[in-house]
C-alpha cells in the first residue's frame, strides 16, 4: 500500500504546481456551467489536485483558484439560464437530466430562496442545477452571488484541506508505519462516508410535502 501511494502522490505532485491548480479550477468552472458535474463529480477533482500540493503558497492558491472556478461557472450556469432556460431543459441533455430534477430545482429554489443556493453547492445534481435554474427563474444575479460565494469558500476550504491533510500525514508517517497508507485511505474513506451524511440530509431540506413529481 505505501509503495503504492508513494508512486501516486509522487504522480499528481509531478505535475507542475500552475498546471494542476488551474486545470482543477477549470474542472470546477465546467462543473456548473455545463453541467460537467453530472459526470465527474468536482469532490473527486478537488481532493485529487489538493493531495499534490507542496507548499503554504499553492494550498491558499488552490482554494482561491477553486473559489474563483466555482463563481465563475456559477456565473456561466446562471447567465445560461437566464439566456437559455427553456431551450436546454428542451433539449437532448435536458431530456436526459429529467423533467424531475429540474422540477425539484424549481420547487427548492421556490421554497428555500438564498438558502437554495447556499446548501445546493453541497448537494449533488443540484449543484449542477440550481444556477440554470436560479437564471431561469429570474432571481437577481447580486442575490445570487450573495448566496453562493460563502459556499463555494466553505466547500473548496473543506476538500482542499482533506486532502492535504491525509496526504501531509501519509509523507509524515510513511518512513516508519508500514500501514501509513492505510491511514491515508482512512481519512479520506471517513470524509466520504461524512459528507454522504450531510449531503444525506440535506437533500431531504430540498424536498416538500407539496411536490407532485
């Protein structure tokens, strides 16, 4: 196992610091304005990039590149939305989300309002949704950031964090616990497991007792 890990940290931190923060940031970015996260999940990025990171310097850059990817394909997502709307919930990829979750993205933002898009950042499908949705719907863009900024800092301060942590710990403990790896996989099984939880309940705030679909 350590063998292992040591080759595949010693991979990603390969990587020049620049080009893996920013193509982390540009994942984000496409994440939730293209709806990219329907298919990679950003979690996966984020700790992927943040196990690499070799410095003070490049963790705080890490997470205001994400920061920054996150507001920035919000920002797209919304202007689609807003642009847009109808046109995509009509077409191909449309069809293929479903009538269901986009109405629950709908009735949450209908219901939640800011809150919708605070804790949206933090549930999956509808992180990818809500800022369509938000655009299409009409909310004020400025209400809209309000909302989403402190969330997108939360997140991208919790994943990149993790992942540095058991990353920093597997180096520290590697040269003299065979099981170091074990330790690794340990504290990143344990935020999965976590933030299933709170991703868990979470999503049962989204739904209503008035909801048809």
């Amino acid at each position: 196992m350590n063998a292992f890990l040591e080759w595949f940290l010693a991979s990603v931190g390969s990587v020049e610091p620049a080009v893996r923060v920013g193509l982390a940031g540009l994942a984000i970015m496409l994440e939730t304005s293209v709806l990219i996260g329907l298919v990679i999940p950003g979690d996966t990025v984020v700790l992927l990039a943040a196990t690499g990171i070799q410095s003070t310097a490049e963790y705080f850059a890490l997470i205001a590149v994400i920061v920054v990817g996150s507001l920035v394909g919000e920002s797209i997502g919304f202007a689609l939305g807003h642009a847009f709307g109808p046109a995509i919930q009509r077409s191909r990829v449309g069809k293929w989300i479903g009538h269901k979750n986009w109405r629950a993205a709908e009735r949450f933002l209908e219901h939640r309002g800011g809150w919708a898009i605070f804790i949206s950042r933090f549930v999956p499908v509808l992180h990818s949704l809500v800022p369509l949705t938000a655009g299409l719907t009409g909310m004020e863009y400025r209400r809209f950031m309000l909302w989403t900024s402190p969330a997108c800092i939360i997140w991208a301060a919790t994943y990149v964090t993790v992942g540095h942590t058991a990353a920093l710990t597997f180096d520290e403990l590697s040269g003299s616990l065979h099981f170091a790896g074990y330790i690794f996989v340990g504290i990143i099984a344990l935020f999965i497991v976590v933030m299933a939880i709170v991703k868990k309940s979470l999503k049962r705030y989204t739904h209503h007792d008035d909801d048809k679909d």
